[in-house]
C-alpha cells in the first residue's frame, strides 16, 4: 500500500518535496492521474495523486481554491505540482487551503516528466491492489448472488448502502423513486428533506437538470450539492447504464463519511446488478403488457365477438362489460425522435415518452367524467372511458372538456412532442367499442390534414368531411368544388382577394354579417361589400336552400383539397 509518505521515500524521483497538507501524508494512492482540464472533477476518483504543470490556474487565484477543495472533498491522495514551468513557487492561497484541508501539497522537481513519475509511482503502488482485487470480488460476487436470489433493488440497496456507510438512493431515468435506504447515523435523515413516495419524483429540477442527459457525459460518479431546508447535501450520482442507454441513477446520500477508493469500485459494480434488474423488471412488464395488449387488440378491432369470452376477459383486464364505453386516442410525435438515428434508442425514447403520458393520464383521472382505462400502442395512447348504464351517459362536451385538460397537461409536462387528440362517440355495449377505436382514429387524420399543430376534437367535428372523403373519388370532390367555387377560388388567387375565407366565416356565423365581420376584424360595410361582389361572381343570391348547402359542401370539400 504506497502512501504520499513512501512517495517522498522513492529515490527514482529525489527531490519532490511536500510543501503544505501534511496532515495527509498517510493518504493512500491507487493511481497517478494529469489534471490540465479545469471541468475534470466529475472525472476523478479517491485516492487518486494529480500530476499537474499548473498552466490552467496559473493565474487564476479563483481557480486554485476551488481545485484544492474539490479535490480535497473527492478525498484525492493530493496535487503534485511540476516547478519552474509556470510556478516558481507555489502560491500562497493554496498552501494556506491544502493546510485548512489536509490536501498533501507537492512540489516536483523541472527536470521530472510527468508521464515518468507515472510510471514509478503505478509500479510501486501495483502491489497493493491484490487485496483490493480480492475485496471487490467478493463484492461483486454477494451482490450478484441477490441478484441471483431474486432479492430485488431492496436487498441490493441495503447491502450496498451497507458498505458505503452512507443513505443511497436508487431512481428511474425520469428521477422517480425506486428504492430508498436509510442508515441509523444520517445526521440529515431523507425524509426530512425528501418526498419518499415511490414512482414519484425525489430532486427538484434545478438538481435533476445540473446532471448530463448525455451517457459519455458522465460515465463515472459525479458530485452535486443538494440544497434541501437551510442544509446543504453532498450527492454522488452514478448512472445506471447499458450502452448508450440510461435506466436509472443511483444517489449517494454523502452525509456520514467520506468515500474511499472501494467504496467508488463496490458504486460501479452495484450500477451493473442494477441495470440487470431494471432489464429484467421491464422484460417481465413488457410480457405482461403484450398479453394485456393482444386483449385490447382484439377488443378495439372487433375480434372478439363471444359475450362470455368479453365478460370472462374484461373481468380479468380491469373493464367492466356491463359500462358504456367510448374511445378516446392520444397520437403522440415527438420532435426529437428524428433527430435519433440508433432504431432501438429511438424504440426506447418513445416507450419512455409513451409511459410518461400514460402516467400523466392517470393523475388526471380524478377529473374525467367516467371511469379511466389506459395504455398505449407504439405513438398512440389509447383511454377507454366508462360510463355505469345507471348512470347519465357521458356528453361530448363533456369528454372534449376533459380531453382539453389532457392536451394542456401534455403540451406543459412533455416539451417538443406534438399531440393530436381524436374522440369517439359512445356505445351501449362494449362489444362495439372498437367502432369508437375507428372514429377516434379518423379525427385524428382528419386533424392532421387540416391542422399540423395539434388539437382535440370529437369525430362528430368532422363527419361531414369523413363522408365526403370516404365515399367520393378525389376527381368528383374536384369537379364539384370547380362548378361551385372554382371562379371565387381562381379570383382570390389571381387577385389576392380573400372571398373564399369571407364566404366560410359568413356561414360559419350563420351568416350573421356584424359577428363574421368582427371576426375578420373588418368593418361590417366591407364584409357586406364582399358578400356582394362574391354573389356577382358566383351569379347567386345565397338565400335559395339548395344553393347553400351546396356552397357549403363546396367549402368543405375545398378544405379536404387544401384550397382554402
């Protein structure tokens, strides 16, 4: 085991001299590492001895104090400064701060190599990490063993928690808690500045956000500080990883001792075990989910027919068979999912974004006007809405109310996603339910042919449309637009004249002249004006019956071929 104390005894490098801290000279060094990076502190280790020329502090005082504090608090071995390269003396401050610190503080001398000193310090120092081997081993091998076992993130977490002598935390990639272990000498118990409730969020953001969302960005444990009731908390996170996927962090409650060198290797390890079970956890989900999916497959598409089979399957899939149900459809496209090239990260994001807004759906559940089933398939989230038949049916206004508040939760919680939400209409039984499933999806295209920003709608919004453009051949919708509107079309576009929009809010308005014009936010003589020349040009009065509703179908069909 090399100490700074043997270090000063090696004659291959005479002449390195300690010049502040030695209140450290027993500290142990594991390994010799070159500090010439400013950010590097997330990157190093206990019992680490920095090797530095001093060129990225050489003349920033600021710069020097946080380095002795942060490597002091990183329980480094020490800094060992080369002289005569930028430093012909170390400065004042920090021997001042090493001394506060204990942070052994060397000088080597000019004509040493940092890449030499390397060299001889790992060469004296391989010895020691026999032992450290052996203990890391038997580590590794108890925490693989409740693994094995089936012991779960609780015994994993006390075991590790255990070890390291200090609170550990585990999370979801979304910072949710998964497991929490206290131990009996925490001065700041968690619970004092933390909601413990599982599946739920623990950090603030401010926190959550000060870590990197990007995996090479933070491969080995990082500190942070938590600010938590007047008390500050020294945090080491580490990433749970695969890859280039996260599945989770652990946290380190830093607040009864300092960790050492073993206590780093036993993080790392007990990081792999749990990302093995948080792999096992989703595969069993995810069989569950596909049962549960290849149920509501059937039911949604009108495959299951039997009335015993529906009853005997929504007994044991949570839906009642005596409820009215109706569907409602939730398309989600998530912006940054076209920036991902891997197929199987870009699989993983969408499943993350998907569960996120299923979970959101629930919290929201106590404000729907029926009972709330939901799940989702790939993009869509699907919500089934049950109604006792004893009970008023659910209104349209009622569901689009609450689909309204689901949309304005989706936009604020879940940022760069686009989200189109399409309703059915409600069935006496839940055998026709895959009909609602239908009607939710034809809003959805609807609104995504008409409107590229999101919204809600019910499919009663576009049933007309749905008819025009399910039964009726592209060529005929033409034709019958061009006949009737085709001069009023050609004249806005020759003349940059907007009859077509003054046509669709007069009806729209129920051709209340003073209402559409407010609308436009034109006076009512120009609106009359128009409404005027509009009837020149189609050679209409607009008050034969027959003629409206076939200008208003000439509109709508104009907005299914993009001529609005």
């Amino acid at each position: 085991m090399l100490t700074i104390k043997d270090l000063l005894q090696i004659k291959s490098i005479e002449g390195i001299k300690i010049i502040a801290g030695e209140q450290g000279i027993d500290n142990v060094i594991s390994i010799v590492n070159i500090i010439e990076n400013p950010d590097a502190f997330d990157w190093l280790s206990s019992n680490e001895l920095l090797l530095s020329t001093g060129y990225i502090f050489k003349d920033n005082p600021e710069l020097q104090n946080k380095i002795i504090k942060e490597l002091a608090e990183i329980n480094c071995s020490g800094l060992c400064i080369k002289m005569q390269r930028y430093f012909d003396q170390i400065p004042q401050n920090m021997i001042d701060l090493a001394n506060q610190y204990g942070l052994p503080l060397l000088a080597l001398p000019f004509e040493y190599t940092l890449s030499k000193v390397i060299a001889i310090i790992n060469e004296k120092a391989s010895g020691r990490y026999d032992l450290l081997n052996r203990k890391t081993l038997d580590m590794h091998n108890a925490l693989f063993r409740i693994a094995l076992e089936g012991g779960g993130l609780d015994r994993i977490s006390s075991e590790l928690s255990e070890t390291i002598n200090n609170p550990v935390l585990f999370l979801d990639r979304d910072w949710h808690l998964l497991q929490a272990t206290e131990v009996a000498e925490n001065p700041i118990p968690l619970a004092s500045c933390l909601t413990l409730n599982k599946n739920r969020p623990v950090f603030t953001r401010e926190f959550t956000d000060s870590v990197p969302k990007n995996i090479s960005q933070i491969k080995k444990s990082i500190k942070r500080i938590y600010h938590a009731k007047n008390q500050d908390v020294k945090c080491r996170i580490l990433p749970v990883a695969v890859a280039n996927y996260i599945y989770g962090y652990i946290v380190v409650w830093q607040t009864v001792r300092e960790l050492n060198e073993f206590d780093y290797i036993v993080l790392e390890q007990a990081s792999t075990i749990v990302a093995l079970e948080r792999i096992k956890a989703r595969e069993i989900e995810e069989v569950k989910l596909k049962i549960r999916q290849d149920f509501f497959d059937d039911l949604l598409t009108g495959k299951i027919t039997s009335a015993e089979s529906i009853q005997t399957l929504c007994d044991l899939h949570g839906l009642n068979s005596a409820y009215t149900y109706f569907c409602m459809v939730i398309n989600i496209e998530p912006v940054e999912l076209e920036e991902m090239a891997d197929m199987v990260d870009r699989k993983y994001e969408l499943d993350r974004i998907a569960k996120k807004c299923v979970d959101l759906v629930y919290d929201y559940s106590s404000k729907a006007p029926g009972e709330v089933t939901c799940f989702y398939r790939n993009n869509r989230i699907i919500i089934l809405l049950g109604q006792h038949e004893h009970r008023p049916l659910i209104s349209v206004s009622e569901a689009k109310q609450f689909a309204g508040e689901l949309y304005s939760a989706l936009a604020e919680k879940i940022k760069k996603t686009l989200f189109f939400i399409g309703i059915g209409r409600s069935y006496k039984t839940i055998a026709s339910l895959h009909k609602s499933f239908s009607e939710a999806h034809e809003a959805i295209r609807l609104m995504q042919r008409f409107n590229s920003k999101g919204d809600v709608s019910h499919f009663e919004d576009y049933s007309v449309y749905h008819f025009l453009d399910s039964n009726i051949k592209d060529s005929e919708l033409e034709d019958f637009f061009l006949k009737r509107l085709g001069k009023l079309y050609e004249h806005d576009q020759q003349f940059g004249t907007s009859f077509m929009v003054t046509l669709d809010q007069y009806f729209l308005h129920n051709q209340n002249v003073s209402e559409a014009a407010k609308a436009m936010f034109i006076h009512r003589n120009t609106f009359i004006y128009r409404i005027e020349k509009i009837k020149e040009l189609l050679n209409m009065d607009l008050k034969n019956s027959e003629e409206l509703l076939q200008i208003q179908l000439a509109l709508k069909i104009g907005k299914l071929l993009h001529k609005d």
